[in-house]
C-alpha cells in the first residue's frame, strides 16, 4: 500500500510510503490520499498529520516514470487526481499539519500547500520544477501559491522553477515554522496532539468550512456564513461549556 494511515485517539497520521521513489505520487498513491482524507469526515478525527517515509523527501511530486508509461487517458487522470487531492485536502473538515522533510516539489507541494500548517525541517527544499520537464504544475498551485506567497513571488517559483531552501520559504510565508532535521513528523504529532485537546471537531469543521468556501467572496457573503455558522455552533453542548469554562477561569483571575 502507497499510503498508510493510523489513527490514535483524534489523531490520524497519513504517510506516504513510497520512500524508493522519493515518495513521487502515481495514480494508486493519489487515489488512496483522496479515500484517507475523505474518510476522515466519517471518524471522529480533530487533526491530520501527512508525511513522507523517511527523510529525503515529502514527495517529489508525481511520479514522471509512472506518469510516462500511462495511456493519454491515465495521464488525464492523473491531472484530475492531483487537483481532486488537493481540493480534498483542503476542504477536509480537520485541522491538516503537513510535516516535512527533504524535497517538497511539484506535486508534493501542491499537496503541502492544501494544509492548514506547514512544518519543516531545516533542510527542506521547495520547488516547482514542472516547467523544465515540459510540464505545468497543474494541481492547484497557481491558485494557491499566489496567494500565499503573493503575485511577483509565485510567478518566479512557477516560471523559472527556482527553488527555495527553508528560511526562504518562512521569510516568503510558503511555510510556518522550522525544526530541527529529522524531527519533523515528532514536533507536528506533538503539535496536533496539543491542538486536539484545545477544541472540538465541530467547532473546526465549521471555521474551515468558512475559511475555505468564504474565501474569494464579497465581504456581506463571508460575514453571512460567520454569523450562520455561530448561530449553529452556539446551539451546541460544547459551545456553552467552553463559554461558562471560560468565563469562570476570568472571574477566577479577577
């Protein structure tokens, strides 16, 4: 299996198990991502953690040795699959940390760039290499990258495929926060663990929801979902305890 998936608790760890070959993505690989992560709306799941085997890569994005031997329709495929993954990534209605390690290009991080957070070893490179293969980067990075990194930037990544070592890309805003080499997935499991005990799967279900399909709208739509969604949300068990919870440790500091 490409892909292995464990859950502890309200943690799921998802690896991409593909170590031999940089942990590239082929059609069975992507599949296998989009079933993961869609199972997660089914589980009670507050926080995903997704790497790659070992420590050389994250994912060197598709796997062009595959992708070179598939019929035009698979190859077709292939396209759909990336841009289906990283669409169920996105949406996915947890919180979504990407821990990685070594190369993080291409298709890769098209994946990275669906999370919720990134974070990365001290080694880690990024790249959009597609260009020089004859290819585009067509999973989604040249909606996300722009804005995340802004126009000027994301067009020097896409179009002269350069690459970015880890501090560039945390002074760029490609990723969140830096690790030591080899500590990567530890620091975010601890970091999801942390996060998982802080709030409730409904609570972050709805924030992303807002987040992802508000994104883009007039500002009249965005608050309108905000305030549908706090109608709903403070109707919940949850929503009041968290609020008395809150309220008495106030009266208890005063």
């Amino acid at each position: 299996m490409p892909i292995h998936v464990n859950l502890s608790d309200s943690i799921a760890t998802v690896v991409i198990d593909r170590e031999h070959r940089r942990n590239a993505l082929d059609n069975e690989a992507l599949e296998d991502l989009v079933a993961a992560f869609e199972g997660f709306r089914r589980q009670e799941v507050t926080a995903v953690v997704i790497s790659g085997k070992g420590t050389k890569a994250f994912s060197a994005g598709s796997d062009l040795k595959a992708v070179a031997e598939y019929s035009e329709r698979e190859t077709q495929h292939h396209t759909y699959l990336l841009q289906k993954c990283s669409e169920t990534i996105d949406e996915c209605p947890v919180a979504t940390i990407a821990a990685i390690e070594g190369f993080c290009l291409g298709g890769g991080l098209e994946l990275a760039l669906a999370c919720d957070y990134r974070l990365v070893s001290a080694e880690a490179q990024f790249g959009f290499p597609e260009i020089m293969f004859h290819v585009l980067a067509t999973g989604g990075a040249t909606v996300r990258l722009p804005r995340m990194v802004g126009f000027g930037r994301a067009r020097e990544m896409l179009v002269f495929g350069n690459r970015l070592d880890a501090q560039k890309a945390l002074d760029w805003g490609l990723v969140n926060e830096i690790v030591a080499p080899g500590t990567a997935v530890a620091a975010a499991t601890a970091m999801a663990t942390d996060y998982a005990g802080k709030v409730k799967p409904f609570s972050i279900a709805m924030l992303k929801s807002i987040l992802v399909n508000g994104y883009g709208t007039s500002a009249r739509v965005g608050h309108t979902m905000a305030y549908l969604a706090d109608c709903a949300l403070s109707q919940t068990e949850s929503f009041k305890g968290g609020v008395s919870e809150t309220a008495n440790k106030g009266r208890s500091k005063g």
